[in-house]
C-alpha cells in the first residue's frame, strides 16, 4: 500500500463536489479541472496554525509593528534557504494577492499607451491588466533571438516575466534568464516577474529568482510572489512584492499607510506556517504532481491520441494542443460537454486556440475519471 500520510492519493469525489469554492461549484455536476486551485487537504501545520488563531480569538488587529510582516520577513528567510537570494527586507511589501502587486507596477512602472511585453500564450489575467489599464500588448517570443528583434522593433517599457510560466510550464533556465536580463539592460525594460509556481518545479529544473541574477537586475525588477500556489490558499488573500526598482518604491512612499490595504491576519499565519514547517507535505504533494503529470501522458495516450501534450517543467496546469481533434479553436465546449471542466485555451490570448488547459493537481484516481471522461467513454 502507498504511504500517504497527508491524504492526497486518495480524495473523496462526493465531498470535492460539495467543496465550497469556486472551482467545484461554478458548474456543479462537472469534473472540475480549470481553476489553478488544488483539491488537496491543507498542509497540517496550516491548519494547526488557523485553528490556533481560532482558539485564541486572535482576529483583531495584529501586533507586528509597522514594515513587513511576519510572512514577507519570512518571505526574505526562504529565498535565501531555498534558492540563495538574499533580498533586501527594506524593499519588501506585502499586498493582498500578486495582481494587485503586478497592477501597482504596472500603473506606477508604465503609462497609458505604453507597450507592455509578455509571453503568449499568458496567464489570462495579465491581458485583462494589459486591456484595463491601456497598455499596448507585445507579445514576447519564447525564443530569445526573436525576443530581441521584438524588442528592438516594438520598444516595450516592461516585460512581464510569468517565471515558471503558466500556462506552459516552461521554467526559465540560467541561460534563458541571463540572457533576458542583458535584454532589459539594453533596452531598459523593466521587468515584473511573477514568481509565484516557483515552488512547484519538478527535478532537474531548479527555479532561479530572476532579481537573484546580480544588483543591476534587481534594480530594474519588481518580484510578486506568494505562498499561495504551492500550498493552496487563494482564499486567503496574502502576497508579497520585492521592489528592487528605487522609482517604484519612492511612487509607493507617497500614499499613505493602508492606502493599498493591508494583509491579513489569517494569510500571513498561514503563509508563516507554509514556508516555516509546510516542506514535508510540499514534498509529498509534488510526488504526487510529478506521478499524475506523467500519468497524464499515459491516459492521453490511449484515450485521446491525438491530444498532444509535454509533460510541464513546472506547476500543476498541463497546456494539451488539442488541434488534432478537430473541434475548433475552443476543444474545451466538447469537453465541457462530456463532463470536464477545462480552461479555455483562447483565454489565454491567440495562440491558446484548439488548447485547453488542464488542471492535475489531485488524486491519480480522479485524472484516470478526467482523462476517460474526456474521450467521452
Ligand atoms: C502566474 C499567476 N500569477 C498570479 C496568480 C494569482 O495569484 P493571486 O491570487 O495571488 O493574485 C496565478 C493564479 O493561478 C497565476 O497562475
């Protein structure tokens, strides 16, 4: 029998079908695979950790003082523990969730009118951003030849780094990020670099924070990060920023405290707790990610052949080219017809057409229940 001490091989369907949250009840009756939510239990010290602030009534204000709190200073612990970053405390903020981070940079880092690059297909998010503030999209190469003619042509202000990037997985390697970094110093880009599937990067890959490359980088990046992804607290509303950029954080300075908001009690002891004593059952749910996302090809294989899908070098969100199959740009309106809920490849800008993308981070049970669904048998 599996070892599965955190109950992650083995969830229940009724009882994710009754889950609060948006991912199970936007289209009850339905296998839901779309949201980047996960349908695993919490890790155990999270839940002890609330269930303590409970205990207590220890709801009111909080007693941190002023500056980051207890997670961003824990925040600056775990990038140097984990990936040898040492970012600097004084330019750490926390916001209420990475957009929020990513839209005060876009708004304070760039003008209405200015062009903004970016990765296609892209987190569906940073276009509404893009559309809502009145940036001009460029969309940015992956490959690092055409990035720079791109750049030269169109001359973005910013480039919004997605590193991993959602929703292909892709984790930018040392080369890769050296390369971008000399491209933002020549064409004086500055980057905002979402960061948050860092965590869930599978072996051999190994996530290298872009603002780690050396100070000139940092200087010209602003990180948004957040516990929140790789241990499954959304609802809780708590991220951080590292600002290396000196013009956005004297721009911050201006507003008064609170003007932006301020975190949350219940975030920032959960993200404490994720980040102090989460690790273990970390580790177990990406055995488990690592298994379904191989898994996935096997199913994909034999029930949905013309599928065709590359097992991602991070996050739970599988990008499967569903072209072959011949159901038009949106394959997720079959899908969804058979059962499963997708995301929607369009979503995610052009190149998204005859893509969906798939959501595995549950049990293996419930891919097999995903995959066969899907194929309609
Ligand atoms: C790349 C990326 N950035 C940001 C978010 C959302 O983070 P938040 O809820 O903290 O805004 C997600 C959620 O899936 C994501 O994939």
């Amino acid at each position: 029998m599996t070892n599965d001490p955190f109950g992650l091989r083995s969830l229940d369907p009724d009882r994710l079908a009754a889950r609060p949250g948006v991912k199970w009840q936007l289209r009850p009756g339905h296998l839901a695979a779309w949201v980047a939510d996960m349908d695993f239990p919490v890790a155990p010290a999270i839940t002890e950790r609330l269930s303590t602030l409970l205990a207590d009534g220890a709801l009111g204000y909080p007693n941190w003082g002023t500056g980051p709190s207890p997670a961003a200073r824990q925040f600056v612990v775990r990038m140097g523990q984990r990936y040898g970053w040492e970012p600097d405390v004084e330019r750490v903020r926390d916001v209420a969730d990475v957009l929020q981070g990513v839209r005060l940079a876009v708004g304070m880092l760039t003008e209405p009118g200015d062009a903004i690059a970016l990765h296609l297909p892209a987190y569906h998010p940073f276009l509404h951003t893009l559309r809502d503030m009145d940036r001009r999209l460029v969309a940015a190469p992956f490959d690092l030849d055409a990035l720079e003619t791109t750049l030269r042509a169109e001359r973005p202000r910013a480039l919004i780094l997605c590193h991993p990037h959602n929703p292909t997985g892709h984790v930018f390697d040392r080369d890769e990020l050296l390369r971008i970094a000399a491209l933002a110093e020549e064409f004086d880009l500055v980057v905002i670099s979402d960061e948050i599937h860092s965590d869930l990067v599978y072996e051999p890959h190994h996530h290298i924070p872009f603002a780690s490359l050396g100070d000139d980088v940092a200087a010209r990046t602003v990180t948004v990060t957040s516990s929140s992804k790789a241990f499954n607290l959304a609802g809780l509303r708590w991220a951080v920023m590292h600002i290396g950029i000196e013009r956005f954080e004297s721009s911050l300075r201006t507003y008064p405290d609170h003007w932006f908001g301020s975190a949350n009690v219940a975030g920032v002891e959960a993200a404490v707790a994720a980040w102090t004593q989460g690790d273990e059952w970390l580790a177990a749910v990406m055995e488990v990610l690592d298994e379904n996302r191989h898994r996935l090809s096997e199913l994909l294989a034999t029930h949905l052949p013309e599928v065709k899908y590359e097992p991602p070098e991070a996050t739970y969100l599988a990008w499967l080219d569903c072209r072959a199959i011949g159901s038009g740009d949106e394959p997720r309106e079959l899908f969804l017809s058979r059962g499963v809920d997708l995301s929607p490849g369009m979503q995610f800008g052009e190149p998204g057409s005859g893509f969906v993308r798939l959501n595995f981070a549950t049990s293996p049970s419930m891919i097999e229940r995903i995959v066969t669904a899907m194929a309609g048998s």
